[in-house]
C-alpha cells in the first residue's frame, strides 16, 4: 500500500529534498504524522496561488502536472510576475514545441536570477509534479515574498515574533493550527478586527481559523489559498503557512502597512513612506532609537552624505543594542540602496514594544554646594543625585575641565548619590561633567553667516525659557538650542536676518506725461524677503510692469497719464519702509 500511494502521487523519499524553504532535506521541516498529507496540501496551495496570478487573463489551472505541459500558462505566469511580454508558440502542436515554450518560462526565470536547480523543460513537459512544486516555489519566494539574500523563513520569523511577541512564535505550521495566531495577526494589522483573540478557545482549531481567514478576505483581500481544516492540520507543510502568511507581510500588505504606520506616527517629522531608500542613510534608525531614549553621538549634526550612511546606520544599531534590539542585517547591507524591505521591516518592528529609556540628564543631576565660592587651591564640593535607581553608581565617572586641562575629581557614592570633591588650581571657568548633565542646563547660541558664534542670554520663569540676542549682519543665522548638551528637536533652528533701510529707489529725475517712466527698486543688500511695490495717484494703484531681475534687483515701469500727485510705496517682508526714495511726491509733469 505505501508503494502505491507513492507511486500515485509521482513522489519518492528521494524527492522530498527539495521541498524545505532553504534546500533542507525533508527532515528539518519536522513533519509529523502522514508526510504525503502535507504534499497534498502544498500542491492545493501552490495551485491556489498560481491561479490568483492568473486572474487577471482569466485562466485557471488545474492540474499542475498537466496544464504546465505545452508553457501557455507558464508563459502567461512568468508574463503576469516580470510585467513583460515573453516569445511563444502561441498553439503549440507537439513536443518540441511544448519543449520550446517551457523553456523560454525557464530562460526569462534565469535572467531574473532565479536560480532553477535540476530542472529542464523536460521534467515540466512530461509533469513531474516534485519539480514543478520546485519550481512554483522559487517563483513565490521572488516574486511574492522577495528577493533576499536571507533565509526568507528567519526574516518572515523575525519579523512575525516582533509583531506578535506574547505568542512565541517559532515555525509555519504547529504554532498556527488553533487559529489563535492567525486571528492576533490580524488584530495587529487592523486592531479591532478580532481584539478577543486572547479569549478564543484553542481546541476549536478550525473555527478559528475559518473565521480569522473569512475576515482577512473580506477586510484585506487576502485570498485563501488552502480550506481553514488544512491551517489547523498538524500536517501542514511549512511552505503552504509560509505562502499564505507572506499575504500579511508583503509590500504594502495590511502588516507592512501597520509597521510602518506605526513608524509614522513615532517620527512625523521624517516621512518615512517605506522600508528601503528611507533607511538607508541611517537617520531615521538613528531618529528611532533616539526617541526611545538611545544615545546617538552627535545627533544633530549627523551628516547625510553617502559616505556617512554606515556609520551612521552603526550608531543607530549600537542605540538599538542598548535597547536590547540586535540587528538583523549589518550597517553595510542596510546602507545598500538595493536592501530588499523584509529585512528592514523586521529589525524596524522589533522596536515596537519597546518602552523609552530614561535620558542621560533624567538619570543623574549635578548640583553645586559651595560653587559659587571656589578658591584655588582649596577643595571645592558638589552634590550627584542618582534620580534612576537601575543607575549603577560604581560606573559613574566625573571629570573638571579648566582652561589648562582635566582636573583630578573625587567620587563619595551610595545608590541615591553623593559628593564629587576637586582642587582648583588656577582662576577661571571650570566645567563638571559626568555620565548625567548639570541639571535645567539650557544653552542658546546665535551662529552668524560668516560664522561668528555670540551666546545668547537665557531667563527661565515658570520652567519657560526665554533667549535673545541682536544681530549685526543681514543673512541666515542659525539658532543652536541644547538642554544638557543635547539638541532640542529641530535644533538648530533657522533665523533670517534683514535691514529694510537697505531698500533704495532710484531713477525717477523726470516724468513725461503718457510716457512710460522706469525705475529701480533694489534690494540687495537687505537681506532675505519679499518686495512689494505700489504706484498710487489719487489713493489708487496704477498698473505696473516689474522686471524681476534676481538678487532683489527690480526695474519697475509705470505710465502718468494724469497731472497731479503720485507716491511710490514700498514694503519689504510686509514692513513699510520709510526712507528716502520710498516714498515721494511728483508735483508736476512735463
């Protein structure tokens, strides 16, 4: 009996090798109870999935031992997945020309680099079932999962147990037969769609899962590929679960969709609109641990440059590490503007749940005892408060900087803190620094165009900050704003600096009536801003020709056609500028 039912499927033990997701043999995939069950299931799924492909020319397969045999519906398959039109025989009428079509499906595979081994056009032509399984799934795993130079069942893994942590996910097949995976799954896609998964009860395996994949297909268009009694099988096959659940996890499917939702809503201010060119420079992995309360060093002022995208994407993992995050790919593979988003979109996910970590400046506070009446030579106290009592205070270390170099600094500690003692030895400005900052440190520095760094003075009344400062030169300054020597968001800010008085009018010595008159309005050495221009005779606005001629140049013309009072109005950023030249009378015309 077990011969036969071999034999009637065309399958061998031999044949079962090329069935695992990374070229495993069989034995790895941990398949328990009838082992041809699970082929059964595959070849549903595989068949289920192909058809899905094929809806859009309208055509369906049967049978994939047979209607892959003359390469039409391959053809039309492979055409479908690579968006492009292939050669064929369009009615093939014997075997060389069935021969010819398969293995011009097999030639287009290849050239996408998919890599077909021990399959010709041979195997499919005569319908050899193993190898076309082989086959299918080589087309799934590049075109419905993704290229990656992973193994797609760690990163699809990777990326299922960061979204459904409380559940242990570990596999394809046993972990989702009660349904209650599969429903938290979608709960996490659309949340409320099934928010009592935690209540379903786990002996009604196939209820769940009839219910969980009805609402997938009607709220996401995720077509069941397999009948609900074959997902609560202990014999379902591991690339039948992989297919169908790569349906939430694909580009832009409802959990891409949610992760990076979730992403969004963490970092508004970047856009982040994928898992792949967005991430590649390394800020918005650096942004993300940063929110969660990860050190990046340097933060606001890591550079966007290509040659900065590594070290970049190295600060952000070593932020991710201190969050207890390990990366999935390496800086360099995440850098590569060709990552394939899964990979990504796991280690991204993995964040998800983690709760934010307490700043530098939340854990320790340093205040001065007696600081205000330093004298050289003599020791000099003040006080730590350790605020965060997972703090460590044997690893906190104290320094004092003076104009010469570092000073010598004594640490008393117990848990909630102590004293740091120093010597000064010279007269001038002494700086303390630890593993915390100086508490309520707000520093504001104005950074002029040339350069030129000026302190800005700082008063605080009611935990509300308030800094200014007068420029002396018209351009774009740029407003530095740190709190315990970290940069607010957005700092540095940007401030353009400009003098109205810098606008002058020139050029209307005489007018002649019904003549156009021109004149010069410039601007150039007021700044950055907008001018506006108006010709008024009795109180209204004359029509005027302006020739816009670049770095606040403009050549107005306009016509008198009346005696009488004109008067040219200028305003420079909405400011009405009341100088020579701006504003006039003409009392007569010639």
């Amino acid at each position: 009996m077990e011969s036969e039912k071999q034999g009637d499927l065309g399958f061998s033990h031999i044949g079962l090798k090329a069935r695992s997701p990374e070229g495993h043999a069989a034995r790895a995939m941990n398949i328990k109870g009838d082992e041809f069950i699970w082929i059964e299931i595959q070849e549903k799924t595989f068949t289920n999935w192909v058809n899905e492909q094929l809806k859009p020319v309208n055509l369906i397969v049967h049978d994939l031992r047979t209607d892959f045999c003359d390469g039409l519906k391959l053809l039309a398959l492979i055409e479908i997945l690579q968006k492009k039109k292939l050669k064929k025989i369009r009615k093939p009428i014997n075997q060389h020309q069935y021969l010819e079509n398969v293995q011009t499906a097999l030639n287009a595979m290849a050239a996408d680099n998919i890599k077909l081994v021990n399959i010709g056009n041979t195997d499919i032509v005569e319908g050899n079932l193993k190898l076309i399984l082989g086959l299918i799934w080589s087309l799934i795993l590049r075109y419905q999962i993704g290229r990656t130079n992973f193994p797609p069942r760690k990163l699809m893994l990777a990326w299922l147990q960061s979204t459904l942590p409380d559940l242990n996910i570990t596999n394809f097949t046993r972990d989702w037969n009660n349904g209650i995976a599969l429903s938290a799954l979608i709960d996490y896609c659309e949340p409320g769609l099934i928010s009592k998964w935690k209540s379903l009860n786990p002996e009604e395996r196939e209820r769940n899962c009839s219910t969980a994949m009805q609402i997938a297909k009607e709220e996401f268009n995720i077509p069941i590929l397999l009948n609900p009694e074959d997902i609560a099988s202990p014999n379902l096959d591991e690339l039948s679960g992989m297919t169908y659940l790569s349906y939430f996890m694909k580009e832009n499917s409802p959990g891409y969709k949610s992760t990076l939702n979730w992403v969004q809503k963490k970092l508004p201010d970047l856009n982040i609109q994928n898992f792949t060119t967005d991430w590649n420079d390394g800020l918005a992995l650096c942004a993300l641990v940063h929110s969660l309360g990860a050190s990046i060093p340097g933060y606001s002022h890591l550079s966007q440059e290509r040659s900065a995208w590594e070290k970049n994407l190295k600060f952000g993992m070593n932020g991710g590490k201190y969050l207890g995050v390990e990366p999935l790919l390496t800086a360099r593979e995440m850098a590569d503007p060709e990552v394939e988003y899964l990979g990504t979109m796991a280690y991204i996910s993995r964040f998800q749940w983690i709760r934010p970590r307490k700043r530098p400046s939340e854990k320790i506070s340093i205040m001065g005892i007696d600081l205000n009446t330093v004298h050289i030579n003599k020791p000099a106290h003040f006080k730590i408060n350790i605020l965060d009592e997972m703090v460590d205070s044997k690893k906190i270390k104290a320094e004092v900087k003076s104009s010469s170099g570092k000073i010598d600094c004594r640490l008393s500690l117990n848990r909630t803190g102590g004293t740091g003692t120093f010597i000064p030895v010279e007269t001038g400005m002494h700086e303390i620094n630890s593993n915390g900052d100086a508490e309520g440190s707000v520093l504001v520095e104005a950074i002029s165009p040339t350069g030129r760094r000026l302190p800005c003075n700082v008063s605080e009344k009611d935990g509300v900050y308030t800094a200014t400062f007068t420029p002396d030169q018209i351009g774009e300054w740029k407003i530095s704003v740190t709190y315990s020597r970290e940069h607010i968001e957005g700092s540095p800010f940007t401030c353009y600096v400009f003098d109205p008085s810098q606008v002058k009018v020139k050029g209307l010595e005489q007018l002649v009536k019904g003549e156009p008159s021109t004149f010069l309005c410039d601007a150039s050495d007021a700044g950055w801003g907008k001018v506006n221009i108006d010709v008024q005779y009795n109180k209204r606005n004359l029509p005027l020709m302006v020739d816009e001629r670049g770095n606040g140049i403009s050549w107005v013309t306009f016509t008198p056609s009346q005696d009488g009072k004109y008067r040219i109005y200028v305003t420079f950023n909405d400011m009405h500028i009341k100088v020579f030249g701006s504003e006039f009378k003409i009392i007569s015309l010639n």
